[in-house]
C-alpha cells in the first residue's frame, strides 16, 4: 500500500536554509546588479558616441571627397570622378539607410547593421550604435543630433539630385555652360550648408556622452545609498515577519492542542514507515473505548470497520496514497458495545522528496445522527416518489425560481416530455396551457403562485397545447411549496386528462336530446325549441310546426315483427330529413309520429315542404326479406 523505506535526507533543510538565506540577502543582490546595469550603460553609451563620432568623421570626409570629385567632373568631364563621386555616395547613402532603418517601430537588424557597416562604422560598434539610438532615442543630445542627421540626409538627396542633372547635361551635346555653371554653385552652396550641420552633430555627440558620463557618475553612489537603504528596511521587515511567523506558529500549536482536547473530532496520525497509528483520546471516547484501550496498530483502521464498507475505505486510502486524491470516505465502526455507527474519515498524506507518502494525519466525525436522518429523509422520499409514481393525474413540481424539478410518469405522457429533457425548464414551455374558448393566451399559474398572487379559479376547461401541437382538455390546479419559515420554495401543478370526461358527458348530452331508435331528435328536445320559438316571435320570424303520422306502420310490425318496424322507422326518418333544410327540426315524438319545426318559414314554403314530404313517403317502398310495403303519411299543421 505504501513504500516503508523513507529517505531521511536532509535535503529539504539544505532547501529551507537556502530559500531562508535568499530571503535575507536578496536586496544587496538588487543592490550589486543595479550597480553593475548603471556601469555596463554607462560604458556602452560612451562606446556608441565616439562610434557616432568616428562614423561623423568618415562621413564629413566622403562628403568632401564626393563634393570635390563633382567640381572635377565638371572641370574635366573625365568619367572617373563622377565615378569616384558614387563610390563616395555609397557611404553616405549606407549611413542614411541605418538611420532609417532604426527609427522604424520594428527593427531590421540586419537591415541596420548592413548600413552602418557600408558606412565604415566598426563591426565591434555596430550593436551599440543600434542600442543608443533605439534605446536612448529620447535623450535630448540624441534627439538633436538625430536631427540634424535627418537634416544632413536631406541635403544628401538634393546633392544627389544635382549630381544626377550635371552628369547628363556633361552628356548631352553639346554641354549648355550656363546649366553646369549654375548646379556648380547649387553643389558648393550644399557643400556649405553640409560642414556646419557635421560639426554640430560632432559637438552634440561628445558633450552628450560628456553629460551621460557625469550623471551616471552621480547617480551611481546616490542610486547605491538609496538600494542600501532599501535593503536595510527590507532586512529588518523579513526579520520582524520572521518573528510574527514564529508566534503565530506557537499560538496556532496551541490553539490546535485545545481543538485536539476539546474538539468533537477525533484526531488519528498514522506514522508510515514505523507502522504506528495513533488515535487521539477523543477518537476513542467516539468508538467507546478509554484512552488506555486501544493498541497503537494500523490494523485497527480496518478491523473495525463493517464488512460492506471495509472495500471503500482500502480502495480510498490506497488511491490518496498513490494519487493524492482527496481520502474522505463515510463507514460503519464498530464500537465498544458491539453496535456500528457510522463516521467519516478524511485525511491527508505528508510526502518526502521522493513524493513517497511518509506520514498521513486525519480526523474522525461521529455522523451516525446524520445518517440515520438522511436514511429516513430517502425513504420519505422513496414512498413519496411511488405515490406521485401511481396516482393517476399528472405532477409537476418546480424549484423557486420556477423550473421543473420533478415530473410524475403521468405528466411524462401528458405532456410527451422526459423529465431528463424538462428538469431546468419552465412549465410553460413543457405544458403551455390556455382557456378553452378564448384567444390562445398561453396562461402561467407558476408564476403567480411564486410571486404569492392568489390563483382565481378559470371558468370551464382549460386547453394544454401537447408536444404535437395538439390540443389535449384538462383539470389544472396548482399550490406553492413552503418552508418551516413559511417562505414558498416552490409550486406543485396538478393536471387532469377530462378528455374521456368531455367525450362523455356529450355521449350523456346527446342521448337526452335524440331518440335512441331513429337518431333524430326525441320528444323533450323537439318541445323545448319549440317553447323557445314561441317565446320570441319576433326573433323566429314566420315559423310552422307539421305533425306527421305514418300510415300502414302497424302492419308491417305485427306481421314482419318489430325489428322490422323498427328499421322502418330508421328509414323513414332518414328520408323525411333529406326533404328538410339544414336548419329545420325533425323529431319522433311517439310510436309512429313525427314532428318539424320550420323556422324562419312563410306559409307558402311550409306547404310546398308538407306536400314534398307526403310525396316522399308515398313514392317508398319498404323490403323486409321478400315482402314488399307501400306507407303513406299524414301531416297536419
């Protein structure tokens, strides 16, 4: 389980006393680079200022001698000097095209280092002509004589261009005097205006290096003193925090002997490479024993724990021990009296520099009260869940924020949700609901009972909108879930399927209307509309009722029985409602009568639908097996 054979090293303290000494005499260190940094600036920028300044020298001299050999050229149109002037011109130009190059925001070293070189500036100086003008661009001295280099540049261009202009008009033929007389005095005229920018750049580079020199050489021993000072608060605040260390080391010893003494926690040390296990006297009044009782063996981690946890509490110990995983698992112990409560182990492992595990320190909680209580609280839960599981109507249950947290197998197929897929959902996307019979208004009870708005009961059903967008009749009430302190914490929504119900209470609705025979309406029915006829003239307009009475009906019943007379009368009624309109009523009021409300009907109309009747009914002829009957009708109004 785990390696005995602990290295005791003194690495660790060899570790210790060298991050401890570091911690001391880490601000002379600062103290010494600073110093070293000021010295290695100090002579870099000395060293790049006479580079400039010897860089200045071969350029004043190139410009002379470029300057000189265009007068020649002039003089002689021997091509050798306007020939030796570009060859002085590739210096000059190198020089610009460094300058250029280092004032980018992104350096071309390269780039750079192939400019000052061509304009003769040592190999050894190039990196330190680079670091000043790109380091220390900002001083005064540099940003001036960058300046006049930029000047100087520009006066190159315009030389250039002079030169370019002499050259072809010695070329042409034949020369105009005047022209070369006249770029003549334009090339001296750069060539004075040259020499002095030179001198000042000379002049600004050596009394710049001058005044680095000397303040460097100033803040050299101020920059020291103050590092010093520095250091010194430094050293006497580790010191000071060293010492508040050690007291709060000692108090927490000791508050840590109190906790140990008079804790409910029982503390365990386990000693890996010697095998010892220690218990604290606490941890053994929990298992029941006196301090005196318990022996100090590892084994005793084991032997009495109950046998169903014994496997988790290996595999948890075995896993920190090679892993470092969190060792915090819940068993069953045994105690003195031979009863097992429950406890949890938590622990942790002290490794060595090899990262073996060398020591494991640990608590143990009584947690049998909390055990029993979450056992309880599950069975509660357990038959709670069984019961919402059998009843017959769908249970929805939300958090307070008003998200599905339970659905019961009931309201999975009500609504054609999963609870996986609806926990976190709102209801009203899982069973939007709407009055039945008015605009499709998606109601939501859920939220006003979790706001504690009082639920008013809705008038008639209530439509749910299923998955499949199908309209599905239901009973809804809905109640907010509450605290001990009264507060509500959720809601629970009940929903009824009255489809079932609806079908019915038609099935009851229309039989109470409709004579069971015939299908057409029965006598009740026919009596009250025609009460409601009578009762509103006005609104009924010119009506007639007709009386009928079917003749020959008893012969075909006492002779062929009445199954036939009553398909008789089945027939008969379906022809007397092909020859009404679609508004009129026709009912069986008796045996073998009938009767038509016509609404909406003159005199006129109602006789011609009387005599089409009488027509009708004289033009059937009723077969039952092999006979045949002619039936007549009498109608009155």
């Amino acid at each position: 389980m785990v390696k005995n054979n602990v290295n005791a090293t003194p690495v660790p303290v060899v570790h210790s006393v060298a991050r401890n000494l570091l911690g001391i005499i880490w601000p002379f260190i600062v103290i010494v680079a600073t110093m070293l940094v000021i010295d290695h600036l100090n002579s870099s920028i000395l060293l790049a200022a006479r580079a400039y300044s010897a860089a200045e020298s071969d350029w004043s001299k190139a410009q002379k001698d470029a300057v000189v050999n265009l007068e020649r050229y002039a003089q002689t149109r021997d091509e050798s000097h306007y020939q030796a002037y570009l060859e002085n011109m590739q210096l000059l130009h190198g020089d610009s095209m460094a300058r250029m190059e280092m004032e980018k925001p992104v350096l071309d070293s390269a780039k750079a280092r192939s400019g000052l070189e061509q304009g003769r500036v040592h190999r050894d100086d190039v990196a330190d002509v680079i670091a000043l003008s790109r380091t220390f661009g900002w001083l005064p001295f540099m940003r001036h004589a960058l300046q006049l280099w930029r000047e100087a540049d520009a006066q190159l261009l315009t030389l250039d261009g002079y030169a370019t202009n002499l050259h072809h008009e010695m070329q042409s033929y034949p020369p105009n005097a005047a022209r070369i007389e006249e770029l003549g005095r334009r090339i001296k005229d750069i060539d004075g205006s040259l020499s002095p920018i030179a001198r000042q750049f000379a002049t600004h580079m050596g009394d710049g290096a001058r005044q680095v020199h000397q303040i460097l050489g100033i803040a050299r021993p101020v920059i020291g003193v103050a590092l010093l000072l520095i250091g010194i608060a430094l050293s006497y605040r580790m010191v000071l925090r060293s010492h508040r260390v050690k007291e709060a080391l000692r108090h927490s010893e000791e508050r840590y002997q109190l906790a140990t003494e008079g804790g409910n926690d029982g503390v365990w040390d386990w000693n890996l490479p010697e095998q010892r296990l220690y218990f604290s006297p606490r941890a053994k009044a929990l298992l029941g024993y006196a301090d005196d009782e318990l022996r100090g063996d590892p084994s005793l981690m084991f032997d009495l724990v109950h046998a169903q946890d014994i496997d988790a509490l290996r595999e948890s110990l075995d896993r920190h021990l090679r892993e470092g995983t969190p060792h915090d698992v819940e068993a069953r112990y045994r105690t003195k009296k031979g009863a097992y409560r429950w406890f949890s182990i938590r622990g942790s492992a002290i490794r060595n520099a090899d990262g073996e595990a060398a020591r494991m320190t640990g608590v143990i909680t009584d947690i049998d009260d909390r055990k029993r209580a979450e056992t309880q609280l599950f069975t509660e839960k357990e038959r709670a869940q069984v019961t919402l599981a059998s009843i017959g109507e769908a249970v929805i249950t939300t958090d307070q924020e008003g998200l599905i947290e339970y659905m019961n197998p009931v309201a999975e197929k009500l609504t054609g949700w999963d609870l996986e897929e609806a926990r976190g959902l709102p209801p009203r996307r899982v069973c939007p609901m709407t009055n039945d019979g008015t605009p499709r208004q998606i109601l939501d009870p859920i939220e006003k009972v979790l706001h504690g708005t009082p639920i008013e009961s809705t008038n008639g059903d209530v439509l749910l909108i299923g998955r499949d967008g199908s309209d599905i009749a239901i009973k809804e009430s809905v109640a907010p879930i509450r605290n001990r302190e009264n507060e509500i914490v959720g809601a629970v929504l009940v929903l009824r399927d009255v489809r079932s119900e609806r079908v019915f209470a038609a099935q009851l609705s229309y039989q109470a209307r409709h004579d069971e025979l015939t299908g057409l309406l029965n006598r009740r029915e026919f009596e009250s509309r025609l009460a409601r006829n009578l009762a509103d003239r006005v609104a009924s307009g010119p009506s007639a009722m007709l009386y009928l009475d079917l003749d020959q009906f008893k012969i075909v019943n006492d002779s062929c029985g009445h199954r036939a007379g009553d398909e008789l009368m089945r027939q008969i009624g379906m022809l007397l409602q092909s020859c009404l309109r679609a508004h009129d009523a026709l009912a069986r009021i008796g045996g073998d009568e009938f009767g038509v409300l016509l609404e909406h009907c003159p005199q006129e109309e109602a006789l011609r639908i009387a005599d089409s009747l009488c027509r009708a009914v004289s033009g059937f002829r009723y077969t039952w097996g092999e006979r045949q009957f002619s039936v007549g009708i009498s109608i009155g109004f």
